[in-house]
C-alpha cells in the first residue's frame, strides 16, 4: 500500500470511530491504528481535534475501546521476547505512543468525563495472563475489562487481576526509555538472554561516569515516549489554579511517590544529565540554525520539561501515610562536588546562551535557546531541595554569575507583560540566595568586567562592588518597570533588606539609590495612593537600619547620603493627613494647570499611575521650590537644588571617579493599582501586578515573612523551601507585603489610619544619626559654591565619619526576610511551568520536532490570548510551494464522508494551521476567576 493510500485508509478508519456504535474488540479493524500512520504527523494531521471530540462525545466506548486496545499492544510489545523485530514492529509500539499523546488532552478537556477517566484509569480490572501473550503477531491483543465482575469468555485461568491502567501505561513507558534496542544501544551477546529493561542512565554526569551512548533512532524513541509521559501528565493544563495544589494530578501523584529507588534515580539522573550535558555551542558556525537543526534540542526540552513537571509537583495532603516527592528529595541529597560543579557549568552554558546570540556581532547567526526559563526554574529548585548546593555555589563565588544573569532575565522582561511570570521567578529566586548570610558577605567583592556585559544590564561608568550592582539594579527594575512589577515589591526590598547588615564600602552610586527609593515611598503621592504602601516603606526604612547598625563605619557614604537628606526623615515622623492631602492637592493643581487632568479625587482613590515627583522639606511639607514633572506618568527623581548637590556627591567615588548621575532619570514608582490610564488595567486580561492588588492576583505569589532572627532561623528544617503539604492561604497573615485590604478605588486614608502605622516605622536609629552627627559636621555639610568644594572636602568627611562612635545604636539581631509557599502560590508556580510547556509545543513546523499535542484544546489553567501572525522573513520566508503543501495537508485533514462537515471540525483545523504562523506568549491576569495566572496568547490565523 502506497504512502497516499494508507492515509486515506487512516483517515476512513477516523471516521468509523465516530460513526459506528460499539465496535467489537476483536475487529481487525484496531489494528489500522497501529499499522497504517507512517510517522508522527500523520498521527497529528489526520486524526484531527474535531474527530477526536465527535468520538469522545458521541460514541465513547469506542474511544475506551480504542485506548485499551493501544495500550494492550504497547504492553504486549515491551513484554514480547524480541521487541523490536519483525514479529514485534518498533513502528507499532511508535505508533500507540502516537495516538495515545493525540487523545489524551482531548479526554482531559471534557469536565464531565472526570468521574468516567477515574474509573477507567484507576478503577480495578483484569487483564489476560502473560502466557496469553504468546499470541500470533496479527492477532488484535486486545485483553482487558474494566468490569471485575464481567462474565469472561475465555477460560477464567487466563486472565489475572492488574493495577489500574493508568499505573501499567506509566511503569510501562518508564520501561521502555530504558530498553535496550528501542530507546538504548542493543544488548551485547554477553547480556542475551537478560532483561531488555537495564535503567542505566542516558548519559554521564550526576551518578554516571560512562554513557551508554545512543543512536539517532533511540533519541527520536525517547521524543515519542517523553512527549506522550507530558501529555499524560498535563490534566494540570485542565484545572484551574486554585484547585491543582490541593487536589492534585493523581499520575503525577503516583509517578513523584514513587517507592522503587532504582526507577527514581535513573530518570532523575537521566533527565538531569541529558539536559545539563546539552552544549548549544557544539553548533557555532554562523547562521547554521537557517539551513540545519539540531535534533538534540528536542530531546533535550522534552527531558528538561518533564524533570521539572516531576520537581515541582507538590504532593497533596491524604488520609495515611504522609507521601513525598521522591525527586525532589533526591535531587536534595547530591553532595558530591564534581556533581554540584557538573550541575552549575551546565545552568550557567544555557542561561548564557541567549544573551551571547543577542550580542553577537553577526545579528542573528545564532540562534536563542527558548527554554532558558525553564533552566532558571531548575536553578531554583536545586536551591530549594539542596542546601549543599547553596552553599557551593556561594563559596565558589560562582553565585555572582548567577546574579547577573537573573538581573539580565528581570530587567530584559520587565517591561514585557507577556514574561512577567518569568520577572517574578527571577525575584524569587534572587530572595532565596539572600537568605543565606553568605550570600550577602560574598557581595562584598569588587564586580570586574562589568562593562563587557549586555546593555540591558550594564550601569555606565560602574565602580564597586557585587553589592552595588544588586542595589542598583534592583532601584532600576523598580523605577523603570512603569508598575508592572509592583506584586513583587516586597521580594525586592526583601533582598535588600537580607543583604544589608553584611554590606561594606557601599558606593556613592548604591547609597544614593537607596535615599531616591525612600524619597519615593515617603511621599504623600505614594502613602496616601494605598492603604498598604506604608508597608513597603517599613521594609525599606529596616534595611537602612540594618546598615547602619551592623556596618556603620564600614559605609560613610550611606551616612553621608543619609546626612543630606535629613529633612526627609525629619518630616516623616511629623507626617499628617492634612500635610499629605495638601501636597497631593498642590499636584493635582499643577496637573489640572498644565492640562493634564486628574484621574480622580485625591481624597478618595490617588488613582494616579504613576507617582509624581516628590518635593523637598519632607513628607508633606511644603516643598522650597514647586517641582514640575516633565510627564504625568513620570516620576523624576532629583530636581531641586538638593539633588543636585546630591549630583555632585554621587560623582565622586572613592578613587575619584565619575559615575553615571542617574539623578536626572525619568523613573516611576506607582501609587495606585487600580489607575484608569493603568496599561495592565486598561485591557480585563492583563495582569495588574501591583502592590494592592486585591483577591487572587496578589495570593499568586508566595508569603513575605516578618524577618526572622538566626535562632528562629535555625529551627528551620532541612527542606525549609519545601512546598509539599502547604495550606497555609496569604490572607492569613499579616506581614510586609503590600496586602489589600480595600483594593479599588474605595479607600479613604484616615488620621486614624495614619496613627495606626506612622509610629511604627522604624526611624529612631536613622534619627540618632542625625541628630548626633549633624552638629558635628555641619560647617561640612554646607552647600558648595562648586563641584571641585565638594571634592576637596569629602575625603575628610568620610573619614570623620567613619571613625565617629554612634551612642544610643544597639545592633539587633540579624533577621532573614523568607517567603512561605501557599496553595494560591504553588498554583502560580505550576501555572507558569505549564505555559512554558504549552508555548514551547505551540508552534509546528517542519524540523522542529513539535506536533502541537494542545493545540486546540481548552485549557483551564491559563488563558489563551490571540496575536497577530508573523509574516515570511529572511530566514523563513513562506512562498507558492509551502501554501500549497500546507493545503493540501488541510484538506487531507478535513475530509469529511456523505458531505457532514461541523464547527468544530473547522475549530480544530484552524488551531493546527494557526500553530504554524503566530506569536504565543504567556501574560498574566486578574480577570475575573483568573487568579493571577498566567496568560498564554495564541495566534490568529
């Protein structure tokens, strides 16, 4: 039979299945399913969305039908004495792989089939005896009934009780990635006779000093089965977030307990390994990506997807014996450090490759890894499971490669609404590092080569420390992101705030971020705009104090900054409602002046989205000079003739070298969530992630925790990151974080209000230094008539406040700023590593090893949004032979018999075609039920 005829064969086959009522089991006609598809895109092209959904709809036994007889043969192959020959096809265990990975999201889709897939799945069956096996080849092994007390047929001797289905269709295709012939090298002669199954591990690294080495045909088989185990997996796509962390995916349930250590180990280390020894650089010669493709890189997905499928998972609590992931509590106990070394050179080489094919000289010789997210996530949760990780990486200093590459991943998204999620990991993961002391000690050291790193992330005419780059950048990603990050606000000045009592030799550059963000979050503008920024400056005003009492001498010019702002903290403990709704009134009259308008009454919302520039003289007092800002959404930091002495102070470093004067920026802290001219508010599908947030947006991010001391630290178990078992919600606490309480526009701040936070903020350390040292230096601390003034006369400044003795300054303890997982959280988490699955398999074309198994599939976990398509390019441009092969394909696939054509038939070939062309990306939302999840858009045909 031709390569036409057995399509069109199939595709008639396709139609009984939707036509036909209850065909028998033993039909000859199941074993078209298995005999006739000649590669994966037949599979995928002609078993089409629409008919899968007409079958599952309308004749459903013949689906479970369908799937028993695919996974009794799949079972019969792997036990056949020699799979893979002729009496025992190769193609035939590909081609159930195939349509297994076709029908499982679609039978996942349906809510009303959950009671039917519980059953069929996990219910008790029999199943034929392994000796019934031994049938001939042609024969439809067709063995199984859901039924225990179905009347059998055949001799009741044959047939035995089995585990459920989906457990057998598991530990099955668990099997065969390690079987011999089909997925690994074939068994020497000195091995005949043993078991096909050797779990030996794929390839050398963690727990492997040898590969076993491969073939072309065994990595393409590890594709089939690796893809058919995500999509086996992926019920998490269909359940909404709230719901997935505490009810669970019961085969993932079943594959993360697993309890045989053997099994566990070997796709640990084999899914491990294979990701982290994958080296895009082995393909360097320019624009090699245009006219080849490495076919590693799919394995390589596949294999880094499903690790992190099984990492993540969280267990739910159960009646019984409390179960745990068994990969994440492995990965926990690697020790050994050649296998830390082996994991680092491994993150680092992918999370490198992005920025080198961005900065090539070649545009576009090389093309970005997508999965650079994902190893991100990997990185995290090594930190999570692993303490001895931790602290290699710490005490290597290989830590600091890290924090420049999670700044370059923050700051290069940060303004993208569609990689938010992956902004806020790179948070996450940066306040993870920061609770370990270490980490903040090791930060001390100066940051060489700074100039040769990305533009993105490289600060002009930077001198100092690892410390100050932190500083500096984390001030950047806050004042720069225009209130796309606000969600995140309390992570970032939780860092901060971890790493302050360790810092020493603070730059001028790194101090004067400091005083511009708490110049920003005493405003009026920004205090009165929520009824939980207040918060936020605590944390800030913590972190200064931090400083101050643990470093004091080893930080002048934090001092010295602190110094030339001494109003502003003045003015803050004498901060009033009626100061503060005169300062924003003032605003909103400069505003109405220069045109502007004002959003709304400053009494009642601040709804302004972005904060204005504050004024000199402090928290609402009335400002020396009327301060303009150049735009309404802008807020300008430095302007007045403080700031510019200040200009003049930040120049200096200690070698006398001019630094950038960022004083002159344009950056924007917002006030308000819930702004009309808000971007992310505008659209009712983008994410608001703001600091007042209400409802499910703000739980999707895990809980600030009040600092902790050492002592209370140290009580922390081994897995203090752990997430398993957590159900704890965010609205339970109360702590740093920017937690709504009113949300909306309906908050009034009140003098009540006021009294009930402002003589908490913790200004009586920053105070005592005023107060001591400002008499002292005063004839120093006088205006300059110039720059060279200054210069001559800040050496000695330094110097005497270095060698000041503060009284009246006890040092507290060192507390640690950590974040705890929630339900809400865990169910941001899982949503963000499945939208990385689900657009990584989005786009199909030839070469690239995807099919687009969800293509077409409502999924629940997050949203699926629509972008316009991309048009043909230099490097894939589109002409008259692939719109014709392209539609002839189509029209294969939507051949319909007796001229019945419906909806969704056309529904589903659109989603393929449409996966050919478009953009996807992942954006977050606070619609409605949405739960801050991520939001994936698809693309329009």
């Amino acid at each position: 039979m031709g390569a036409g005829d057995s399509k069109l064969s199939f595709k008639k086959g396709v139609f009984r299945l939707s036509e036909e009522t209850d065909i028998p089991a033993n039909d000859p006609y199941w074993l078209s399913f298995w005999e006739l598809p000649e590669s994966v895109d037949d599979v995928f092209t002609l078993f089409s969305a629409a008919d899968i959904r007409r079958a599952r709809d309308n004749h459903l036994q013949n689906l479970e039908t369908l799937i028993l007889a695919l996974s009794s043969r799949l079972l019969a192959l792997r036990h056949h004495a020699s799979f893979p020959d002729d009496s025992a096809p190769e193609r035939h265990a590909l081609n159930c792989i195939r349509i297994l990975t076709r029908l499982m999201p679609f039978i996942y889709e349906s809510e009303q089939l959950d009671a039917w897939e519980n059953q069929f799945f996990w219910g008790a069956r029999r199943r034929r005896a392994r000796q019934a096996y031994a049938a001939p080849p042609a024969e439809v092994l067709f063995d199984e009934t859901t039924e225990p007390d179905a009347a059998v047929t055949e001799d009741e001797g044959e047939y035995e009780d089995a585990p459920p289905l989906m457990e057998e269709l598991v530990d099955c295709l668990i099997d065969l990635l390690f079987y011999q012939g089909f997925t690994l090298p074939p068994a020497t002669n000195g091995n005949a006779g043993k078991s096909r199954v050797t779990y030996a591990i794929w390839q050398s690294g963690v727990g492997c000093n040898a590969p076993v080495g491969t073939t072309r045909e065994g990595e393409n088989n590890k594709i089939e089965i690796l893809r058919l185990l995500l999509a086996i997996t992926s019920k998490a796509m269909f359940m909404p977030a709230s719901v997935l962390p505490i009810k669970g995916v019961k085969v993932l349930t079943y594959m993360a307990t697993c309890p045989d250590k053997r099994v566990v180990l070997s796709m640990l280390c084999s899914l491990l390994n294979t990701t982290l020894k994958y080296n895009p650089a082995s393909w360097r010669v320019p624009y090699d990506h245009v006219v080849f493709t490495d076919p590693r890189q799919v394995l390589v997905t596949y294999s880094l997807q499903l690790l992190l499928v099984l990492l993540l998972y969280p267990v739910p609590e159960a009646p019984g014996p409390v179960l745990k992931n068994n990969y994440r509590h492995y990965l926990g106990r690697l020790h050994r450090t050649q296998d830390f070394q082996f994991c680092v050179d491994g993150m680092t080489r992918i999370l490198n490759q992005p920025i080198q094919a961005t900065t090539s000289y070649l545009p576009g010789s090389q093309k970005s890894l997508k999965w650079a997210p994902e190893m991100m996530m990997l990185f995290w949760e090594a930190l999570q499971c692993n303490k001895r990780f931790r602290s290699f990486i710490i005490d290597t200093d290989r830590v600091h490669d890290f924090v420049v590459l999670i700044m370059y991943y923050a700051l290069e998204h940060r303004l993208d609404p569609s990689r938010s999620g992956v902004v806020r990991m790179c948070v996450f993961v940066l306040q993870t590092l920061s609770t370990e002391h270490k980490f903040g000690k090791s930060l001390n050291k100066r940051f060489e080569g700074q100039d040769s790193l990305p533009a993105s992330v490289r600060i002009p005419s930077f001198s100092g420390s690892y410390a100050d780059y932190l500083i500096i950048s984390i001030y950047t990603l806050i004042t720069t992101s225009k209130g796309k990050l606000s969600a995140v606000y309390p992570a970032l000045l939780a860092i901060v705030a971890n790493i302050a009592p360790h810092v020493q030799n603070m730059s001028s550059a790194a101090s004067s971020k400091l005083i511009q963000l708490f110049t920003s979050m005493s405003a009026p503008t920004f205090l009165l705009a929520n009824e939980n920024n207040h918060s936020l400056l605590h944390s800030l005003l913590e972190s200064m104090n931090g400083i101050v009492e643990h470093q004091y001498s080893a930080n002048p010019h934090f001092i010295y900054s602190i110094l030339r702002q001494s109003k502003r903290f003045e003015a803050l403990r004498n901060f009033t409602l009626e100061q503060g709704q005169e300062e924003v009134d003032r605003e909103n009259r400069l505003k109405k002046d220069r045109g502007e308008g004002v959003e709304g009454s400053p009494k009642v919302s601040f709804s302004m989205s972005e904060m204005q520039r504050p004024k000199r003289g402090g928290g609402g007092g009335a400002p020396d000079t009327p301060a303009t800002p150049s735009s309404p959404n802008a807020f300008e930091i430095g302007e007045d003739s403080d700031d510019d002495d200040e200009d003049g102070e930040d120049g200096e470093e200690e070698g006398g070298k001019k630094e950038a004067k960022p004083a002159k920026a344009k950056e924007s802290i917002p006030t308000s969530p819930t702004s009309p001219t808000s971007p992310m508010v505008a659209s009712p599908r983008a994410m608001s992630e703001t600091a007042s947030t209400s409802g499910q947006s703000e739980d999707a991010v895990p809980l600030q925790l009040r600092g902790m001391s050492e002592k209370a630290r140290g009580k922390l178990p081994e897995g203090a990151f752990q997430r398993q078992g957590s159900t704890t919600s965010l609205t339970n606490h109360v702590s740093g974080a920017a937690t709504p309480t009113l949300g909306g526009n309906g908050f009034v701040p009140t003098s009540a209000w006021i009294e009930s936070w402002l003589p908490h903020l913790p200004l009586h350390t920053i105070l005592t230094v005023i107060q001591q040292l400002q008499p002292e230096l005063r004839s120093i601390l006088a205006p300059k008539p110039n720059d060279s003034a200054l210069q001559n006369t800040l050496p000695p400044l330094l110097e005497r406040i270095r060698k000041t003795e503060l009284r009246g300054v006890e040092p507290i303890p060192v507390k640690t700023h950590m974040f705890e997982w929630s339900p809400q959280a865990l169910g941001w988490y899982e949503s963000l590593l499945w939208g990385f699955i689900f657009v990584g398999e989005r786009h199909v074309s030839k070469g690239t090893g995807t099919v687009g198994v969800w293509n077409g599939t409502a999924v629940r976990l997050f949203r699926v949004q629509e972008t316009a398509p991309e048009g043909p390019s230099l490097l894939a441009p589109r002409g008259g032979v692939d719109a014709i092969g392209s539609n002839l394909i189509e029209r294969l696939g939507s051949v319909t018999l007796g001229g019945r054509r419906d909806s969704t038939a056309t529904q589903g070939h659109a989603s393929r075609r449409e996966s050919t062309q478009g953009h996807t990306s992942i954006r977050e939302s606070t619609e409605s039920g949405a739960g801050g999840l991520p939001n994936v858009r698809s693309p329009t045909a």
